[in-house]
C-alpha cells in the first residue's frame, strides 16, 4: 500500500512540474504576442496560461493530500 502512494505522490510531482512549465511557456509566448501584437491571439495565451496554472494547483492539493493520507496509514 505503501508502494502505491509513494509512485503516486512522485506521478503527481511530475505533473505538477509539467504543468507549471507549460503555464510559464504559455506566459512568455503571451507577453511575446502582446508586446508585438496586442490583439486577440494574446488573450488565446492568456486563457491557456490560466488553464496550465489551475492544473498546477490541482495536481499540487492532489499530492498534499497522497502525501496525508501516506502519514495517517503509517501511523
């Protein structure tokens, strides 16, 4: 049971890691268009940006919460 929770604490770590950089690739491509065209393909980034940094906090309470439940089953 153990074994389970560990691979998915370190599965979700990933994601979030994964998640984080896409959202920091969609913020530099979104002040990139921005500053070149400030029209609507900006705000198409933004929108993804947004997306990428909800996923990051979601897979982030994901993880705190494998990593309390871990502790509360080794007590």
């Amino acid at each position: 049971m153990n074994t389970f929770f560990v691979i998915l604490i370190v599965v979700l770590a990933v994601m979030v890691v994964v998640s984080l950089v896409r959202g920091v690739i969609a913020f530099l491509q979104s002040a990139k268009l921005d500053l070149e065209q400030g029209g609507e393909r900006a705000t198409e980034m933004q929108l993804r940006q947004n997306k990428m940094m909800f996923a990051r906090i979601k897979y982030q309470a994901m993880a705190v919460l494998a990593v309390a439940v871990l502790m509360m089953i080794n007590r």
